[in-house]
C-alpha cells in the first residue's frame, strides 16, 4: 500500500478543502480494508455513512451513523502509520447532550474551512429531533468541540427543514448551504443557507420544494447542493417532476428532477427544473452533482434505466441554446449490483468513479469506473463486495496522487459494522 503523499490544496471560496489531487484510475489490482467497524465494538462507531475527506497530513475523516459512546453516531479520524496500518480516533460522540440536543445520525461527508474546523450534518437529534448543522473545533490537546449551529424545526410545521440528509458547502462569504428532504411548506424539504453573525448563525430558506401542483419542481431533497461560476445552485430531488411512472418510488409516483437556484437581487431565489426523470432514463436521485470543465453536469440515480432488469443510472445533462438541457444515460446498471447511492467522481484522465449500493437485489455492492469509449461509456467493475469484505456502500469516493481509491461500506466486514477501505491500481 502506498503511503507517501504529496498534498494539494483546492480553494473553494474561503473554504480549503483539504483533498489530494487526482490522478487516473484503473481496474484495481488490490482492495485493501484500511478499518473495520465492529456490531460488538460500537464506541468506535457503527455504518459508516457518506465518503471521506482528505487533511493535510493525509489522514481521512468521516461519520458513522451509529455506534459511539451515546450509540448515536460518530466523527472518526484515520492516521496512516506509513506502513500500511491506520489508527483509528472518535473525535466525537453524538448524543452527549440530554435528548440529543448535539444531534443523532450524522451523515453524509463532511466539511474543511481554512482554520481547521470541520461541518456536517446529523438526521435527527437537535431542539425537536429534526436535525442540526455542526462545526467540530480542533483543540490544543487533540480533542475536538462540536458546536450545533442551527438546529432545525423551532417553527411550526417546521418550515425551515427538516431532517437533512447531504453534506454542506460553502460560498465565498463563509455561508453555508445544504439541504433537508422533509419540511418547508408542504412537508417535502428546503433548500437553505446559514449566514454566520455576532450571535451565532441564521437560516434562510432559499425555496421551499413541491410549491407547484403535483410536486412539478421537486420533492424530497435527499441530494447536496453544488455552485457554477455565476453562483447559482444545482441539485437533485429524490421524487416530483413532470412525469409519473408506477415504478417510481416518489410521491404520487413520481421520478424526480434535477433544478438549478438562481438568486435575484431582492434576495429571493428562483427555481427552474432542469430535467424531469421519467423511470427508463433515471428516477429517484439522492445525490449531489459535479461539472465538468465545459459545463456540463453529471449524477447518478437510483433507479430505472434503459436495459431490462435496471436498477439505476449513470448521467449526464448538456446545456443547450435558450437555456434548456439535454440528458444523455451513460450507463444503465443490471441485475443485482444496481442502485448508486453515491455522486460520481472525476480522476483526471476524464474517467468517473463511483460506487453501488445492491440495495434492490441480492448484491452486496461494488465499486465502478466509467470510461469514455468510441462516443459511449464502458463500465469497469473495480471491487464488488461479498460481504466478509463489506457491503451496501452509500457515499462518494475520493483519489489521491497516485490514483487509490477511498471509500467506505455501510455494513459488513468482519465486524458487521461497515468498513473504510482504499483500492490501489
């Protein structure tokens, strides 16, 4: 196992995110478990939920969604020895506080500000069990301090989220913005942003999803937020949209959308849906987007596809003139091994990365690599999980120099409890 990194830093706004370059992936010739998380063994946490990130020491950091000292979740750090082995460090234990006041269930992947700090999400927990945003704060002496900067439904029928599901990011005047999948005005999640002051930090919803008759503009927000250069927001709903297919698990059997935000001068953001999905060519996205270097937006969805017996889809939507967008499947996923939970991952030979969860069959998952082929994609199978190893994978994946691959699993492994692990070419 490679151990010896050169580290890079990508600016996003004020924010560093302290991740490792890129570098071209290839069928993996080695799977390696960097820490297994034990059912019986839980204060070290239990199903890791999400992907990692990157310090600059080339140690990783993520969050189960269980297991800890309280049982309601944890922030982990893995330190490389630089002989292969990994240590693993709880930095913090939800639930600490009296009824979860510090949050329950944190999820998805986390966050770096340039001073150190890092941000996230947790499901439940908080003043009304409906979720908090927090900061955990580096000390002197190695431990850590969480900080819950909004805790979510103090207003009737929480109006301002509930339940959020995806990580943060930032913008350039240190704003955060995320998303919940249950709340706003008809119950079906917002889009929002915090803005730090003198006393403490303030939300603002920016739209309020299933505004419009049948959901037409989205509903359950269960996918992050991402920016394009002119600062307007992308994302993706789980259910609403102009179609509605049996097949589709959303609400009144509808597939989901992809939307842009788009903030006026008044303060005020507008929603538009990019795409509808209608079952054969996607439904049910619960992940965040990424662009490519020509505009050009890619993502994953759950479920549906265009071969028989497929359960999810790899995408992609074009900008077009007058300002409609175009999506093109690059690929269906078959049988058992189906239905991506995570966003998709770019190396820098233009190849995408990403992960199955096996949710809807017999499979327990598996790691893939998309690769432009002769005007199409070619999917490569890195690793497919057999449980022992582990299973159900729910998060991204991230590279380093070299071009490993690092992820976790859900569950399995020898612990039962999900398992952190790189893939070397």
């Amino acid at each position: 196992m490679r151990c010896q990194r050169e580290i890079i830093f990508i600016a996003a706004a004020v924010t560093v995110f302290a991740v490792f370059a890129p570098a071209p992936a290839v069928a993996g010739d080695s799977y390696n478990i960097l820490y297994q998380f034990s059912k019986q063994e839980k204060a070290d946490g239990e199903y890791p939920h999400g992907g990692l990130i990157f310090d600059t020491s080339g140690n990783l950091y993520g969050a189960t969604f269980a297991g800890g000292a309280n049982r309601g979740g944890t922030v982990f750090q893995l330190v490389p020895d630089g002989k292969g082995d990994w240590t693993e460090h709880v930095l913090y234990s939800f639930c600490s506080a009296a009824g979860c006041a510090d949050g329950e269930n944190p999820v998805d992947r986390l966050l770096f500000d340039a001073n150190g700090n890092l941000y996230g999400v947790a499901d439940l927990g908080g003043y009304a069990n409906a979720g908090v945003v927090y900061q955990l704060k580096p000390g002197s002496n190695g431990t850590w301090t969480e900080d819950v900067l909004y805790s979510f439904c103090p207003v009737a029928g929480c109006a301002d989220g509930q339940e959020p599901w995806a990580g943060l990011i930032f913008d350039s005047a240190g704003n955060l913005y995320g998303t919940t999948k249950k709340g706003g005005g008809t119950g079906h999640g917002v889009a929002f942003e915090l803005s730090p002051g003198a006393n403490g930090w303030t939300e603002s919803v920016l739209y309020s999803f299933c505004a419009l008759a049948n959901c037409a503009d989205g509903a359950q927000v269960q996918g992050g937020l991402i920016f394009d250069s002119k600062g307007d927001l992308y994302g993706t709903t789980y259910a609403g949209g102009a179609y509605t297919n049996s097949g589709c698990a959303g609400v009144g059997s509808t597939c989901g959308t992809v939307y842009e935000l788009t903030p006026g001068a008044n303060g005020n953001w507008t929603e538009q849906v990019l795409h509808s999905f209608n079952l054969q060519d996607g439904a049910g996205s619960e992940t965040s987007l990424i662009f490519d270097a020509s505009g050009n937006l890619y993502g994953t969805a759950t479920r549906g596809g265009y071969g028989k017996g497929s359960v999810g889809v790899a995408f992609e939507l074009s900008p077009g003139a007058g300002g409609a967008w175009s999506e093109t499947v690059l690929h269906s996923f078959p049988g058992s091994n189906g239905y991506p939970l995570s966003p998709l991952t770019f190396d820098s030979a233009g190849n995408l990365d990403g992960s199955l969860n096996g949710h809807l069959g017999s499979g327990k998952g598996g790691v893939f690599e998309l690769s432009p082929s002769n005007g199409g994609w070619k999917q490569t199978v890195l690793h497919t999980f057999n449980g022992s190893d582990g299973a159900s994978p729910m998060g991204g994946l991230v590279l380093d120099r070299e071009g490993n691959l690092y992820g976790t699993a859900h569950s399995g492994g020898t612990g039962g409890g999900g398992v952190v692990f790189e893939i070397t070419p």
